[in-house]
C-alpha cells in the first residue's frame, strides 16, 4: 500500500523484534504441570503484554506468539519441563 513502510503487524507497528525466553518449569504432577502452562499460554491472546525479569527490567507492548515444550525428565519429587517463549515487541 502506498504510504506504508517497515513490518507490519495486528497494530500496524514498525520496526518489532523477537524477543525468545528460556526457561524450565517445575511441578509435582502432570496435572499441576499442565495447569501452569495453561496459565502462560492464555497470554497468547493477541494483546500486548509487560514482562518483567527477575531484575526489574520491563519490556513493554510484547505479543506472546508461541511456547514450545523442549523437553520433560522427572526429578526429585516432581517433573521438569524445558521450554521456549517468544515474543514480538511491538515498535512505533
């Protein structure tokens, strides 16, 4: 479209990057494992979102696209799962 320019998205923002997450989650049981990873993925709603890091460093207008499961092992007294986020930080 004439007038347009840089990468567009559902907000019609330019200049977005990806941002990836890596992490491990923990829980006692299957069930307990899945409700946690029900609780991140319903941020995968289209809207943008604030992380803030351990730290205190916040990264505003994040759009949650994907969370992947990398890998499961049990240890100690419940399970472990390896996973990956990405985000796009929405740009002006």
């Amino acid at each position: 479209m004439c007038g347009l320019d840089g990468m567009l998205s559902i907000d019609l923002g330019r200049r977005p990057r990806q941002i990836r997450q890596t992490g491990t989650l923990r829980a006692a049981s299957r069930t307990a494992l899945r409700s946690r990873i029900e609780a991140i993925t319903a941020f995968i709603d289209g809207a943008t979102h604030t992380l803030v890091t351990a730290d205190g460093a916040q990264y505003s207008d994040l759009r949650m696209d994907t969370f992947r499961r990398l890998g499961e092992q049990v240890a100690g007294p419940g399970l472990v799962v390896a996973y990956e986020i990405v985000y796009t930080q929405l740009g002006d």
